[in-house]
C-alpha cells in the first residue's frame, strides 16, 4: 500500500464528515487508507463514522473509551498503518485536489527527505502560516506573559519564521502537526509520536527528533490544504488550554534545553495561568499562534 492516512477526532463529527468525504472524491491513482482513531467523541461521530464505513471498504475505525490524546492516538493509528507513508492530518481539514498523490510523488522522488507538508489555506481564502524555528527560551517566555499581542520583536517574529517566502520549497525546521506527510519507517524507526505530550508540542518534539539523526522536513508549495483551525481547540476553556500548553512547553524543554531555562519558564508559567483567568473572566478570545 502506498499511503495511510492518519486522522485523529474529538468532536468535531461535521468537520470530520468534511474531511473525508474530500479525501475519498480527490485522492486518485495511488493504493490507499483512511486511518480515524476517534478520542470518545460525544458528539455524533460513532455514528457517522460507522456509516461511513460501510460506504468505504478501506476507511479504517478505532474507538476509544477515552480520550488518550494526540500523540497516543496517532501512535495508534501508526501501529496499524500499513502504507508506505503515513499522512498525519486533522480533521477539521479538507483536500481540494490530488494532493495525496501529488506529495506521494515527490516523496518517491526524493529519498533524502523524511517529511514534509504542503500550503495550509484559511476557509476565508487566507494562507495559514504551517512553518516556525525551533522555539527558544525567550520566545516562549514572550508568550507566556502575553507580550506578543502588544509587540512582536526581531527574536520573537524569527521564531514565527515572518520572512518565510511560502512560495518557494525550503528545508525547515518546525512545520505544524495539523498535516505531516512523512515515511512510515522512518515514523517508526523514531518511535513515532512523543507520548510525553497529551496535546500541543508534539510536532516540535517530532521535528526536533527529525533534526537530531539528520532529516530533512521539507515545505512544499506544489499543493493547498483547506483548514478549519482550532474547533477542538476552542471547545476548552482559556484556562484549561493555557494549562495544556504550559505542561507540554515544560516537557519539551527540560528535553532539549539546560535546566535553567526549564525552570525559569516553570516560574513564568504560574503568571500565565493569572493571565489566563483573567481573559476567561472577560471572555477574552486568545489567538493561535499561527494567527498572529
């Protein structure tokens, strides 16, 4: 098989409809799956799920009891896999053209790249920026405190990758979970998503993970994706999204920083949750990093 595609859902059963029903009317001329490992949906998706597969022999269905997270479920979805490659996408996503085959080919033309991801576009028609830097220690800490929405310095707008050109194809450090096109070996051989995380960071752990043994991530401009971002993102509240964050940023550096940055952003992290409290009291909607 050339490609499994690995999609993991909570809640968001018309976007997952969406999303695979686009799959299943542009995906042409390669030998392919449909992975969906729901996270205890609530919401209607088991049942529109199950309709689905009687109408797709090769759209495959894991149910769990419980939500275990992004990186466990998609690890589950990798276990399972059996193409070539594996396309981790989300399901608030929707393909607009062959852009599975389009990717599958210049993967097969390319042995030395180990990832890559292709233009990530807006509903309103607006181009998603899917690239960062390797995050830094001030950086996140400019995050923390919220300072970004008021001004955004040199450091802070290199590690947003602002002066990325996303019409050329460039090797780059970071590209975003939400669609990763990557040799399934390779997913593997690394030991497939870092179960470290229950959500968020995961993909910086993956990239750097890539990094470390030396392969390539590539952007690719040649094909668009439509995203819907965030709808599972926003059925938390400011608080609780803070506090995922705040974990999963921790993790990371005290896995690939020295311990003083660790512990000085543990510190910050307690004035992020004051901060948060206080724009879930005013209802104060935060924007995703790629929004600002």
């Amino acid at each position: 098989m050339d490609l499994s595609i690995i999609i993991v859902n909570w809640n968001v059963e018309s976007l997952l409809y969406r999303c695979l029903k686009s799959i299943f009317v542009f995906t042409q001329g390669i030998d392919f799956e449909v992975i969906v490992i729901d996270n205890n949906s609530t919401d209607g998706s088991v049942q529109m799920l199950n309709e689905l597969s009687f109408e797709h022999r090769n759209l495959r269905i894991f149910f769990n009891a419980k939500n275990i997270g992004f990186a466990k479920a998609n690890n589950q979805g990798l276990r399972a896999a059996q193409g070539k490659y594996a396309l981790f996408m989300n399901p608030d996503m929707e393909v607009t053209e062959n852009t599975a085959k389009k990717l599958f080919q210049y993967m097969e033309a390319h042995p030395d790249v180990g990832a890559s991801t292709c233009q990530l576009q807006y509903s309103d028609g607006h181009r998603q920026p899917n690239v960062k830097r390797n995050p830094t220690f001030f950086s996140q800490l400019w995050l923390l405190y919220k300072l970004h929405h008021f001004w955004q310095p040199k450091f802070f707008r290199n590690y947003l990758a602002k002066d990325f050109d996303y019409s050329q194809e460039q090797a780059v450090e970071q590209i975003m979970g939400a669609f990763i096109f990557a040799r399934r070996e390779l997913m593997t051989q690394i030991g497939g998503w870092s179960e470290d995380y229950f959500v968020w960071w995961e993909d910086l752990d993956l990239c750097k993970r890539l990094q470390q043994i030396n392969e390539k991530i590539v952007y690719l401009p040649i094909s668009r994706v439509l995203h819907y971002e965030g709808k599972s993102f926003l059925q938390q509240k400011s608080l609780k999204r803070q506090t995922n964050f705040n974990r999963s940023m921790l993790t990371y550096f005290r896995k690939y920083h020295r311990w003083p940055a660790w512990l000085f952003l543990k510190f910050a992290s307690f004035d992020s949750y004051i901060l948060s409290a206080v724009t879930q009291i005013f209802k104060i909607q935060p924007k995703t990093q790629s929004k600002l």
